[in-house]
C-alpha cells in the first residue's frame, strides 16, 4: 500500500523538536504573536529572499490580504491561470475584484507569458501567477510586462515553499508573494497558518495592519480590517519544519527523477520543467488519455492518486455569475481531464517510487 500522502510523517521524523517547540510555546503563555512568530517571520524572509515575511490565518487569507495592500478595489481585474485551484480567484473575487483568466503553456502547466498582453484592459491591475505543483511560473516576462502597463505582481506559491527561478528562490521576484501553510503543503503547519513575503515595507506594514483588525496601535483602527493571523504555536512548528526543507524537497526531486526516467512513454505526457527553475515538487502530475481506467487500476493496487483538479474554476457553480461559457478555457478543460497526480514526498522511498512507476506502465498495458 502505497498511499498519496501521510500526514503524520513529517511528525514521526521530527516528533522530539516538534514536541518541544509545542510544550515551549504551551509554557511560555504567549499564544498569539510575540517572540515565536517574530522568529519564524525573520527565518522565513531570510531563507525566501525577501525583506519582510508577515504571518496570517491561511493562503487564501494571504493572497487576499496582498490584493487588498495592493489597492485591489471592487470592479478592478486581476489576471488568473484558468487552470489554477480555486482559491486563488476565491481571493480575487473576495475583494470585490474581477477574476480575469489566462490560459497555462501545455508543458508547464503554469501561466503562458504571450497570453497576458491580450488579457489587460483599463481595468487591470494585478497579474497574479500561480507556480502550479511547485514549478515557478516565468517571472521575467511576467514582470516585464507588469511593468510595461503600470501593474504589480502578486505570486500565489502555495505549492512552492522553497523552490528556485533563475538561481533565486521564490518569495522576493514580484511585489509581493502569497504562501500557504496548509498542512499538506511542502512547509505545512499542523493546521491552517500562511504568510506573504515581499521587499516593499508599505505592503508588509499594511498587510499585517489588515490582518490585525486594520490596527497598528491598539484600540487605534485606520480601515476595515479582518482578523488573520499566524498562531504562535503554528510558527513554533514551522520553525523546526523550516530547517528540513531543503532536505525534503531534494527528496521530493528523487522521486520526480524516478517518475522521469521511468514513465517514458507516448501514452503518458510528463511535467515539462523550464531550464532556469528549480521545482519544489509539490505534486507530479502527468497527462494520460486513459485517465480515469488508471485512477481506477491504481485504487485497485492500494496506491493513492489525486486529481489536481477535476473541474477548472470557470465551470465551478461558485462562478457561473461570470458568465464564462463550458469550453472559453480548452486548455484548462483539457487538463482537468487528462490529468493525475502520482504520489510524491519526503517520505516516500525510492523502491516505493519505482514500484508506482511500475504499477502505472502495467495498468496502462505498457509493461
Ligand atoms: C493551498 C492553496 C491555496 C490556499 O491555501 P489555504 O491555506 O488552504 O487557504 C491557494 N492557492 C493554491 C495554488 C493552493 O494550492
């Protein structure tokens, strides 16, 4: 049995530092804020690139919060991947904005840069790519384009806790970056917890003013703001998940090397990876036309596949107000479709990895 994921792994491996960073916070009567969450900040900025790390409640919070410190305001558009999971335009919308959808390249699945131009209207003013199951989407000319009609660059990386694009990691390229620490994400808390990072200390002062009750001072309230914060005991455990990372996620990249290596075949389509990234592997999806006999086969071998994600947002009942008609995204349609994810993570053996590899090639009667 092999399964897509356990969640308890991470814990089995790191349960004495996890046990004792838990009691200390318990001991410590610090519960929201203070020492423990100004520490994981710091440490996350500083692995990340970035200036300023801010904790909140959880990536979709994070990713709302950066539209709002943006000067996101209702009626204005916000450039989506049409194959993105849905809260990345939850958030859009959650500010009264215009979820406006792109369609991805076929091979990376993330954001094609040559089909934002077409896209931006008076209206616009955030591009928002998302690097999809841990691959970072093409920043350079995404800011480059940005920065040709005056728009500023929000990054969903929900899936990319430390992953690379052009020799930098993810977390300081646009202005401002969304993360989520969800517990099945590559950095997960042991609940719901996110954060942003960003450069710019204006956007960092205001999305922790937002997310404090639009407070800076007590009992002082500049705007309407919300209630999202990263809990004390939640960074405490980051912290510790923090300093294995890098470890898990070249784990990670031993399993895809496997998957890469092993499932060459017509009948299967691979993750196409850009030369100058580096891929944190949240997921490894790959496209099959027979897709739904192999989930089926893979169930029946007691090994765990996901689909990321069946129904693209556009034909989600959520968003039918926007009126988009069944086939306006083929791409993403195409993918929902066509693709499965096979397990990946840290814990996962190499013998274990070959073995799904296997079981794939002989369910799809290639071996
Ligand atoms: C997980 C995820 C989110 C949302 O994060 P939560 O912490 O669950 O709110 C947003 N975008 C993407 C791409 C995600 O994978």
């Amino acid at each position: 049995m092999i399964p897509f994921l356990n969640l308890k792994s991470p814990y089995d491996e790191l349960k004495v530092e996890i046990d004792s960073a838990i009691a200390r916070v318990l001991k410590s009567g610090w519960y929201i804020g203070g020492p423990e969450l100004q520490k994981f900040e710091d440490e996350y900025a500083s692995f990340c690139n970035a200036k300023y790390a801010v904790g909140v409640g959880n990536g979709l919070d994070a990713l709302y919060l950066a539209l709002l410190a943006l000067g996101v305001k209702p009626g204005d558009e916000v450039i989506v991947p049409s194959n993105t999971y849905i809260a990345t335009w939850l958030a859009v919308s959650k500010c009264g904005g215009i979820p406006v959808p792109v369609e991805p390249d076929v091979g990376t699945y993330n954001l094609q840069p040559d089909l934002i131009e077409a896209a931006i209207t008076k209206r616009t003013k955030v591009i928002l790519p998302v690097h999809l199951y841990g691959q970072p989407a093409d920043l350079d000319p995404i800011l480059a384009i940005a920065t040709k009609y005056g728009l500023k660059v929000l990054e969903d990386a929900a899936q990319a806790h430390g992953a690379y694009y052009k020799k930098r990691r993810i977390g300081g390229h646009g202005d401002v970056v969304a993360w989520s620490f969800y517990p099945g994400k590559n950095l997960g808390a042991l609940g719901d917890g996110g954060a942003i990072t960003t450069n710019d200390p204006d956007i960092a002062d205001r999305v922790r003013m937002l997310g404090n009750y639009g407070s800076k001072e007590k009992y002082i309230n500049k705007v309407e703001g919300t209630n999202s914060r990263l809990d004390s005991l939640q960074a405490a455990v980051l912290s510790v998940k923090l300093k294995y990372l890098d470890e898990w996620n070249l784990r990670r990249k031993a399993i895809a090397n496997i998957y890469m290596s092993t499932l060459l075949a017509d009948e299967i389509i691979l993750p196409s990876i850009l030369n100058e990234v580096q891929s944190a592997w949240h997921l490894f999806p790959i496209r099959v036309e027979k897709r739904d006999l192999l989930l089926a086969k893979l169930s029946e071998k007691s090994i765990g596949s996901l689909v990321h994600y069946p129904i693209p947002p556009h034909k989600q009942d959520a968003y039918l107000r926007l009126g988009f008609s069944e086939d306006a995204f083929p791409r993403a349609s195409a993918m929902a479709d066509r693709l499965i994810s096979l397990p990946i993570s840290p814990h996962m053996s190499n013998d274990e990895a070959a073995e799904v590899a296997y079981s794939v090639k002989e369910s799809l009667g290639l071996s």
